[in-house]
C-alpha cells in the first residue's frame, strides 16, 4: 500500500486534533483512500503534547524548515497562524514541492493570491477548507458541488464568538461585557477577543469566500467591517418586536462586474434558518442561479471541527497523489487565466432597509423634526415605535424604514444627530429581509 509522508508545524490545538483523527482513525482513512496517511515529523516550540498522541514513530522537532526541507514529505500541514513566519515556511515548502493544507484564514485573505500562484508554479496543492467556516465544507461546496452555478450572494454566521455573544445577549438579558465575559470564561473567546468582535475575522473569511464565489482577486482592506461592540440589549429586544433577530453577518451579493462584501450586524427575520443559529455555531447561505438556496452548519471552531477540515484536505490531497494527478481543482474554483479584477461596491452605494434608534429630549415635535430630515433624504419610514416616560429626559424612538440607499441614511442622520433634541449619536442596524 503506498504510503503518503504528513508533516505538521504547529501542534497547538488544532493540531493536536489532526494528530489524533490521523492516528485513531488511520484504519478507516486507509479504506476510504487506499494508501496509508503516515504522520512523518511534527515542529512545534513544545512537542511534549504531541509526543502523548503518537505511537513514537513520529519524529518531533522545534525546527520548522526540518519539516520543509524533508524530501520525502508530501502533504505539510501549517498551524501556526500568523502572516510572517507562515507565509515564509509555506513559500519555502511550496518551492520544495510540498503541498499545504492550512487552516490560515487571515494569511490567505491577505496575501493568498501570492500563494496560489506559487503553488501553481511548483505543480502544487493547498487545501484551505478549514480556513472558513470549521466543521462546515463552504469552500468544497462552492468548488465542486455548486461548479455550474452563478453565485448569487452569500450571508453568513462565520463567527462562533460572535454568535454566542449575541445569543446571550437576546435569551439572557444581559449586557455586551457580561455575555463577552461568559464566552472567555467558557473557551469562547480570547483573552483578546478585539479580532472576533470587530468583525476581522468573520471578514478574512468572507474574502476567501467572495474570491471563490466571484472569481477574483479581493483587496482585503476594499471589505467594509463592523463589529458588535455597538450592539445593546435594547437594540436587541427592539429587533424582536420588529420581527428580527440581530446576527453579526458576512454578506455578499454578485452584481456581474462588481459585487458587494460587507460583514456587519444584521437584523435577519425570526423564521429565517439563520436566525435560529445560536451559540458558537457556524451558519451560510449560498444562492445559486441553479440551486437557489443552500445551507450548511456546523461547529466554526474548536479542536476536533477543525481538524476535521483539515484531514478532509489531506484526504483529498491524498487522492490526488495516489491517482497521479494535480491541480484538478483550480484554487479558487476558477482558472487562474479567468480571474477579474471585480471592483467591491462601496458601503455608501447599497441599498436595503434600515432600523434606527434615538434618543430624544422629551418635547414636542421631535418626531415631526425627524420624520421631515428622513423624507428630505427620500427615506421613507416602515414603522416606528416611541416610548415616552414622564419621568426621564431622554426618549427612546425606534424605527424601521423601507429601502433607501445608505449615503441617504448617513446625510439625513448627520443632520438629524445636529438637532438640539438628540441627546446621543443616533445607531443604524442594516436589515436584510430578502434571502
């Protein structure tokens, strides 16, 4: 039986997960593949752990280019993160002829092209399935199970931090740093959790996302990113008074020479699949020309749904050796000669309905005041909802509006903030009810 040489750089977590599937499942992957996965060498700053789950045949290093450099590994596996040492150590496996599988969302958003075109050159592979999503398979889907669609769009839960924050929030009734504290307590969060919650690494995804689906080049910094901070508790129970449920989401939309890649709060309707996600879990929506809607969900994170991505990659990768064949599956689903260089639609140029929330002084008028700024700017409002108290000087005024183009929005809330009568800076949550 032919036997395919692994090495793994970084046995942290997730590497420590790929260790154990490749050894307690070794039987039924060499049924499945019809070669035998040997796990070669492993470079990690402390190898004790890893020395715990192999059979002593695996060699351990703290040397990562003694993995690079070994000529009989045919799969590396990269771990450790980063967008420095990574990149180095990939760039010098690729060009010892080394395929990759790495789970590097922030690496391939910010400089995968250079990547895949170093691969390309050197006849090389990198499976990249774990990068988005965890458990869930986006990028095989999207490649292989969708190939004869158009992409239409795509929204996504890709952040499981996120998620359970906002979950806590909506059941508990409790503010955004209680539910943050949960979640670090609960191995949820990072002790800097600032990546998750500012919404960076929902939109390093959503670029390899919208880089497979459109099939181009995207400019990482072109994505408009906001996180959750913002969001309170009251935005959250005036969201399910309108009928939705707040969800920190990764939208994009195929306007044929140019596309949009947004990652924002979102309010999304209560009987839509990915309003009931909760917890630290993982959703997406993708829309084909063909297929219409699908949806995938799993774990986004942890030990073991990642590494199931990760050994999915060196299955196929696997495969692919034993068969004799290469590059069956362009990277980015397209022909690197068919790439474009599609424009991001910029945040000021879309168009979709709008909740607002004020806080105004308790007078008369406010209201009317309101109303005349948002219908200057031909904003037209859906509902809205005032609850005065006698006894507070701020009053609370929620609405929704029907569609309007967001650079209306943010001119008639510049003016509308400017009033005497608003006593705090007015908050905006997109809403997307067409999916």
């Amino acid at each position: 039986m032919k036997k395919i040489c692994i090495g793994i750089i970084g046995c942290g977590t997730v590497g420590q997960g790929v260790v154990k599937l490749l050894f307690e499942n070794a039987r039924i992957l060499e049924a499945k593949l019809g070669c035998k996965l040997f796990l070669k060498s492993i470079a990690d700053l402390n190898t004790e752990a890893a020395e715990k789950l192999t059979d002593g045949n695996t060699y351990l290093t703290d040397n990562p280019y003694e993995v690079t450099d070994d000529p009989e590994i045919d799969i590396i596996v990269e771990l450790i993160g980063g967008t420095d040492i990574a990149q180095e150590l990939i760039l010098r496996a690729l060009g010892n002829k080394k395929n990759i599988v790495t789970a590097n969302k922030k690496l391939l958003a910010l400089n995968g092209a250079k990547l895949f075109e170093e691969a390309l050159k050197n006849n090389t592979e990198i499976g990249f399935e774990a990068s988005t999503g965890g458990s869930m398979p986006v990028i095989k889907t999207m490649r292989e199970s969708l190939c004869g669609n158009v992409i239409k769009e795509t929204s996504g839960i890709l952040n499981g931090t996120c998620n359970y924050i906002l979950s806590k929030i909506s059941k508990e009734k409790i503010t955004f740093e209680t539910a943050l504290y949960q979640a670090q307590t609960n191995g949820f969060a990072e002790a800097d959790p600032a990546l998750d919650i500012n919404g960076d690494d929902t939109a390093h995804k959503l670029a390899i996302i919208c880089s497979i689906a459109y099939g181009t080049k995207v400019n990482f910094s072109d994505i408009y990113i906001e996180g959750i901070t913002g969001i309170s508790p009251q935005d959250i129970e005036n969201a399910e008074e309108f009928g939705y449920r707040i969800k920190l989401m990764a939208i994009s939309k195929n306007r044929g020479d140019r596309f949009e890649a947004r990652v924002h709060p979102t309010m999304i309707p209560y009987d839509h699949v990915l309003a009931k996600i909760d917890g630290p879990v993982n959703a997406i929506s993708i829309h084909g020309d063909a297929s219409d809607e699908i949806v995938l969900t799993g774990k986004g994170a942890g030990m073991m749904p990642t590494a199931s991505s990760v050994v999915s990659d060196i299955c196929d990768i696997a495969r692919n050796i034993c068969a004799g064949v290469g590059k069956r599956i362009p990277s980015l689903s397209f022909l690197p000669e068919f790439l474009s260089e599609k424009q991001v639609v910029k945040i000021s140029e879309i168009t979709c309905k709008y909740y607002i929330r004020l806080t105004a002084k308790n007078s008369p008028g406010v209201l009317s005041k309101v109303s005349g700024i948002l219908g200057d700017f031909k904003i037209s409002i859906q509902s809205v909802h005032q609850k005065a108290e006698d006894d507070i000087e701020g009053v609370p005024i929620v609405m929704t509006t029907y569609k309007a183009q967001e650079s209306h929005i943010e001119k008639a809330l510049e003016k509308i903030g400017s009033l005497d009568e608003i006593i705090d800076k007015p908050v905006i949550i997109r809403i997307e009810d067409e999916f």
